[in-house]
C-alpha cells in the first residue's frame, strides 16, 4: 500500500499504524509477528524508573544500610538496562521497520546516560513517558510541565536520534507545552497517554482496577487536541493514542492532524490481524475520496480554519444538547 506511507518525528513510515508500548512489544519475535501483519512501526514496551526503585525496596528492610541500597540500586538498574539494549538489538536484527525505545520516567535522574546506549544499540527513536498525576496542596503551577522540559533537555544533550514525548491528559495547556517541547528539541508529541483505570469492589471494600483497555468513544479528547496542537505548533508531529480501534479512527486522527496514530487496545482485543483490516479501511477511503497519500488529507480539518477552529475550541453544549433532545 505504497499510497499509505507517512512521516512521524523524522521517521519514515510505511503507513501510520505505530504499535504502542505494551506487553506484547518486549519479545523481538513478537514484533517481528507484528511488523509481518503490516505495522508501520513499534515502540518496545516501557523501561519504568518506578519499578527499579520498587524492586529496591522490595528487596531492603529497616536493616538495610544506605550503602547497601546503594549498591541494589546500582545492580538492579544495570541488569534492567542491559536486558532493554538486548531487546532493542533483538528487534532490530529480526525487524526492518522503526523500532522506538522507550522510558517511562517522572525524573531526570541518570536517563541521559541510558539514552546514548540505547542509540548505540540502534533504536531508531526514543519515546520519553512522562506520566505522573500532582496532589499536594503546595504544587506550583507549571511546576508539572517544567519536569518534562527538564526531562527532555537532559536527554536531548545526549543522543542525535529523534525523540518523542508521550504526554498525559492531565495538562492545562497541551499547547503551550507542545510548543515548549518543539523548542527544546523534541521531534514529535503522543496525544495521550493511558493512566491506570481505578475503580472499587463495592463488596471487598477495595480497590481495583478499572478497564485495561481503551474504547472508542475515548478517541474524543486526543483527536481534539490534535486539531488544535498541529496547528499552533508548526513542524513538530503529533500522533494519536487511545480510542483508535477501527480504520476509521485512524482517518479521523489524520485529518485531525496526526502523522500516525498508537494502537495497543485493538491488538490486544482483535489480534494483528486488526493491523491489516484498519489499513485496507484507510486505503479504500483514500481511493473513494481521490486521496493520493497521507499527507494530501493530513491536518485538512485541524484547526488552521476559523470554522474549523471554533469547533474544536468550544464545548458548545447549548448546540449539543439542542441535538440530543
């Protein structure tokens, strides 16, 4: 489908299909499986700080001497690092498509040093995760936003490959920090990342988790938000996450203005075979409309227009509710 090739943060992509990090990305023979049912590109499932940090203590007690947890620390972050740069040569020797890394990471910590090693070990691309929620009462406005600058300026320093930053929702302005991103060197943004789904066992009492997987109708907020960073943030690329489970999603992504869209829940639900399926959708639309590639129809309806614009920047419930009585 040579009329399906797409560009997203300096990688060239067969199509605009990127599987998201997920379990289903940390074994090479699964992204090989995945880049045969024709995914354009893959992001390895994440390296989480938090998990280094929890295996720490996990493994400490009261007892444990400073030095010592020092030392489990050190241990435990090397041999998660060295199994990650496995799986990236893993994937790269088994796949010819993309292969992105990525960190799950709420600090900057020593991630600049990683990041040279995974672009030695030939990731094509990194994706930063920034994914955290702000209770305290003494938070400071922007200090939130400010971690990501921080995050990707540390990073930036040490790699020439291209670098995404995977955003939450949870964000006053996407905008302003879109733009903030672009300046400090990031090739592209993921409009939104998934948090965990709480929810309550009415009879335990207790909490549980909420659905793991995302649904159609969550397509809504990302695709808003797409219309309107594509066209205020010029020359940083935008992808959609969340809620993209048919080919017609991924079209409305496009058009929003996304170069590529992330998909995880739909493999889970369908298998790689929804790859394909969402593709043919996509190619046939194209041809009905007289769309020769990608690019032709991407960002047509985001919110470059003034009609286009107050659709998307206004709730407009009165107008809403007028339909729906």
């Amino acid at each position: 489908m040579e009329n399906l090739k797409t560009e997203f943060a300096g990688l060239k992509l067969r199509n605009p299909i990127i599987i998201g990090s997920c379990g289903r990305t940390a074994k090479a023979q699964n992204n090989k499986i995945l880049e045969d049912a024709g995914a354009g590109a893959i992001v390895l499932k994440s390296m989480f700080e938090e998990n280094i940090l929890m295996q720490v203590q996990g493994m400490s007690d009261d007892s444990f001497h400073t030095e010592a947890a020092d030392y489990m620390h050190g241990y435990l972050r090397s041999n998660m690092l060295q199994e990650y740069l496995e799986l990236i040569r893993a994937s790269k020797r088994m796949c010819t498509i993309p292969i992105i890394a990525s960190i799950n990471c709420y600090s900057a910590g020593e991630w600049a040093d990683f990041a040279s090693q995974i672009e030695q070990a030939g990731a094509d691309a990194l994706e930063l995760n920034v994914m955290s929620i702000r209770t305290s009462k003494d938070y400071r406005d922007g200090e939130f936003e400010q971690e990501h600058i921080d995050i990707l300026s540390s990073v930036r320093k040490s790699v020439r490959i291209p670098i995404i930053v995977k955003l939450g929702s949870n964000l006053s302005n996407p905008v302003s920090l879109a733009e903030r991103l672009h300046a400090y060197g990031a090739a592209g943004v993921v409009l939104f990342n998934r948090f965990y789904q709480t929810d309550i066992d009415i009879e335990k009492m207790e909490y549980a988790s909420g659905s793991v997987f995302s649904n159609e109708s969550d397509l809504c907020t990302p695709l808003r938000w797409a219309g309107i960073v594509s066209a205020s943030v010029r020359n940083l690329d935008v992808a959609v996450s969340g809620g993209v489970h048919d080919g017609a999603a991924v079209i409305k992504s496009i058009l929003a203005g996304a170069s590529a869209v992330e998909v995880c829940s739909a493999i889970y639900l369908n298998g790689e075979k929804w790859i394909g399926d969402a593709l043919e959708q996509v190619s046939q639309w194209q041809e009905r409309h007289g769309f020769g590639s990608v690019s032709e129809y991407c960002g047509r309806m985001n919110a470059g227009t003034a009609e286009n614009a107050s659709r998307l920047e206004r709730t407009q419930f009165l107008k809403y509710f007028e339909m729906h009585r």
